[in-house]
C-alpha cells in the first residue's frame, strides 16, 4: 500500500504548529500542506484524500484511533470516499486504518 498517516498526530502537529509558527505550520507530508483539520473527523479525513488525490498519490492509508469515529461515521466515510477509488476500513484493536486506492473502481 503506501506510508500510514496518523490522523490523530496529524491534528496535533497542526495545532501545535499553528501556535508556534507564524508561517509554514502544514503537514510534514508535501500533499498536506494546505490541509486544515476539521472539527468533524469524517471531513477531516476526506479532505486528507482529496489531498492526496488532487496531488496524483494513486494510494493512501490513515489510521485513526476508534474513539475518533464511531461506526455510523466510519461508513459515511467510506460512503464518501466511493467516489474518489476503493476504500476499505482495517480493524487494528484499539485503532483502525482507512486504506484507499485512489481512482480505483469499488
């Protein structure tokens, strides 16, 4: 697949950077420079792979803690993301992985 993004470290980083950086507070990853979290995980998720899509990444992988999205917000997610390739939600214990091949028919 490809690298595993850590939403919630995502969120953190950019809240911590935005406090201590006058400019330049995106992402560490390049795609996500202008990447703003969402109070709502779900669009704050699909903005990461609207990301990645808009910057030509054919895949993309984001863990996230299940305490971050409950089971109704996971399948709206994947209901949105059926639009943008083949998506698929990975139970990992305490946390989960979105994997999505970007472009891909479902």
């Amino acid at each position: 697949m490809t690298e595993t993004l850590h939403y919630e470290q995502l969120v953190e980083d950019f809240k911590k950077k935005l406090m201590t950086q006058l400019r330049g507070h995106g992402a560490e990853v390049e795609y996500l420079e202008t990447w703003v979290p969402e109070e709502d995980p779900v669009k704050s998720i699909l903005n990461i792979v609207e990301s990645a899509q808009a910057y030509g990444r054919e895949a993309i992988c984001v863990n996230f803690a299940k305490a971050t999205m409950n089971g109704d917000q996971q399948g709206q997610l994947l209901e949105l993301l059926s639009s943008i390739g083949n998506a698929r939600i990975v139970d990992r214990g305490k946390s989960c992985d979105i994997e999505v091949s970007i472009g891909k028919a479902a």
